[in-house]
C-alpha cells in the first residue's frame, strides 16, 4: 500500500489511513555503469595467494550490481596501484558469456612484500574500481648447511662447505653467505648436529624474506689416529732386561686419558750404551680415550746399561820371617755379584803391609782381574 501526506496529490492514491493497494513493488537495477569489489582482497604472506580472492562485479550507478546492457565480452583486469606484480590470472570476462556481471579470481599473488591496492578496470568504459588496502608480510626463510668431516681435534669447530635457502618462491635468486659452525660437542660421531649463526641473505628479492641467520646440517668426527713414543732411563746392571719407561704422545692439549705400558725390555741383560728398549703393550684409558686410535702398540726408545762395581776378599798363607813381604794368595772371593751371575776372580799378587813379624797382619792383593760369561758387567 502506498499512502501520502500534504495538499499535492499524486494520480491513482487515494488519500485516507487505509491508503491504495498497488500489489508488489520490484526494484530494478540501472544500466551497468562502473564495476566493485565486493570481496576484497585479503592480506598474505609473501609467496601465499591472497585470502580471500577478489571478487568483482558489474554495478549501476548507485550501487546495485547490474547485467543491465552488460555486453557478452568484457574482460575485467586487476593491477596494483603500488610497486610489485600481480601473479596469476589477473583478466577474467566479466561479460554475459563470461562470468556474467561476476569475475570471481583465484590463485592471485604479490611479488613483493608491502601495503597494497588493486584497481579492477573493465575493458568496455564503465567505472573502474579501487579496493582496499591489503599487506604482503615477509615470508618465513629456513636454510640448510654442508659441512666438512674432521679428524678430532677437541674444539667443536666446523667448516661450512656450502649454504641453501629453503621456502623460496616465484624461482627467487637467494645466496647465503658468511657464518660459523659448531658441532654439538667435541667428540668423536657419525652424522653429527651441526648448527650455523650468522649467516647472511643477500639477493634482489631477499627483503621479502625474513630470515634469522641460522641453519642446520651434520657432518663426522673420526678418530684422531695417537702417537705413543717412550724414553728408557739408563740403568745400572742388575742382572736382567727390565726398563723404566716414561711413555708421551701427541694428545690434544687439555684431554684426559692415560697412557700405559704392559712391558718394557732393554734387547738383552749387558752392559753397554745406546742399547735397544722395546716397549709393548701399549694401551690408553680415560675421559677422551674414545676420540683416539692408538697408532702403535709398540714402540722402541733407547738407554744405557752401566757395569756394577764389585769388592773382592782374598785369604793368604801365613809364613815364617824371610824379610820380604810377598804374601801367597790361598783364596779369592767377590762381593757384589748378582745372582747366579758367572764371574769369578782370579790372579793377582799380596804383600804384607811390613815385612816384620805380627799376628793377623794386613795382605793386600793387586792385579785380580774378571774371569767368566757375565764378567764384563762389573767393574773391579
């Protein structure tokens, strides 16, 4: 019903509460005059299509969307007003035969990060249309890293042998440069954790990134292969092969271990100087023991063998007074010999100390010398 106030009247209203019954008022649209946004394009991440998509449509002139007059073809497209590009199908036919009065897109992107607008323009001459402001954030970057295996050297340094971005988009030129690396510890490993700082993104599209200098790899730490070498100290004869080595090795400063010995011999028992010592048994137990290989078992060093002096005793024949003082040598015995070494004394000549007669008179003996085997160990 439609009803009126005021003394104007209006052709086929009749005045009065209960007004005149027209039955169903439709309101329809104008001629297509312009095109809109009726979904706007929604924020992204770098690399991400925009959510939601755009949609578009074909309005008149006060705001209702219309088909009115719309022709079969008219390809509507979608540009950004600021720096960037707009990736995917950007043109779509919002014509009767198209997408009729609609251009509903999908899989759009932006190449570079920053606030952002689209304009739609249609292709015949109606309104174009400005969206709303949306934003591109940088992109979330990871990398990975290669590293070169090491032989232990007790510091957990590592050499990078090369950087890769990972997350790309759009084929994006990135380089990773520079950083360091560090095992997880010290120690010897296969398939070690190795993490890198510090490293650098560079590239004409790296500011659409963001990135935290980090990355992650693995490598190996082998065995460092030891040295053990010895030194004898010199001995003075005791009658068998017995060394007293002091072991050394090549360890990294600051590791823990010791090293031992089951056996050291000098070649044989002797005198003599610049002798061999073999040392066997070698082994190594400790803190950082796993980090090595022992390199030999055995080692040789050398030490000198020096003689062990001897005092002999001799017993003599009493004698009547002849006014001399020659002695007779009835016996000869050492004192010093060690074991059952075979040396015995033999010859020499006594006197008495006076030729005068006395009861338990001092004999002395010269020229004894060293018979036997073992003679040349001692010295007399």
């Amino acid at each position: 019903k439609m009803t009126y106030s005021g003394s104007a009247g209006i052709v086929g209203v009749v005045s009065g509460v209960e007004g005149t019954n027209f039955g169903t008022l439709s309101t329809v649209p104008g001629a297509v005059a312009k095109v809109a946004f009726t979904t706007q394009p929604g924020s992204a991440v770098y690399g991400s299509d925009l959510n939601p998509q755009p949609v578009v449509k074909t309005q008149d002139q006060f705001g209702n969307n219309s088909t009115s007059g719309l022709g079969a073809n008219n390809i509507v497209t979608l540009a950004l007003i600021v720096a960037g590009a707009l990736q995917g199908t950007a043109s779509i036919n919002i014509g009767t035969s198209g997408g009729n009065g609609t251009a509903t897109f999908g899989g759009l992107t932006v190449d570079e990060v920053g606030e952002k607008q689209l304009t739609a323009v249609p292709q015949q001459g109606y309104g174009s249309a400005t969206s709303s402001p949306f934003s591109i954030t940088q992109k979330p970057l990871t990398a990975t890293i290669t590293v070169g295996d090491k032989v232990y050297d007790g510091v957990v340094d590592a050499t990078i042998t090369s950087r890769t971005p990972v997350g790309a988009v759009f084929a994006d030129v990135l380089t990773l440069s520079d950083g360091t690396a560090a095992f997880f510890d010290k120690n010897v490993g296969a398939g070690k954790i190795v993490s890198a700082t510090g490293l650098v993104l560079s590239g004409v599209k790296a500011g659409n990134y963001s990135y935290d200098g980090t990355a992650v790899g693995s490598a190996n730490i082998t065995a460092k292969t030891l040295t053990v070498s010895a030194t004898s100290a010199n001995k003075i004869y005791d009658g068998n092969t017995t060394a007293d080595v002091t072991l050394s090795d090549d360890r990294v400063d600051g590791d823990i271990f010791t090293v031992s010995n089951a056996s050291a011999t000098f070649s044989d028992k002797n005198v003599g100087v610049v002798k061999t010592v073999t040392v066997n048994g070698i082994s190594i137990m400790g803190a950082d023991a796993g980090n090595y290989i022992l390199g030999n078992t055995t080692t040789v060093t050398t030490a000198d063998i020096t003689s062990v002096n001897l005092t002999a005793t001799i017993t003599a024949n009493n004698k009547v007074y002849d006014a001399t003082t020659i002695a007779t040598i009835t016996g000869r015995a050492l004192i010093g010999v060690i074991g059952a070494d075979d040396v015995t004394a033999v010859g020499g000549a006594a006197t008495f100390n006076t030729k005068n007669v006395g009861v338990g008179k001092t004999v002395s003996a010269t020229g004894i010398t060293l018979l036997g085997v073992d003679a040349g160990n001692y010295i007399y």
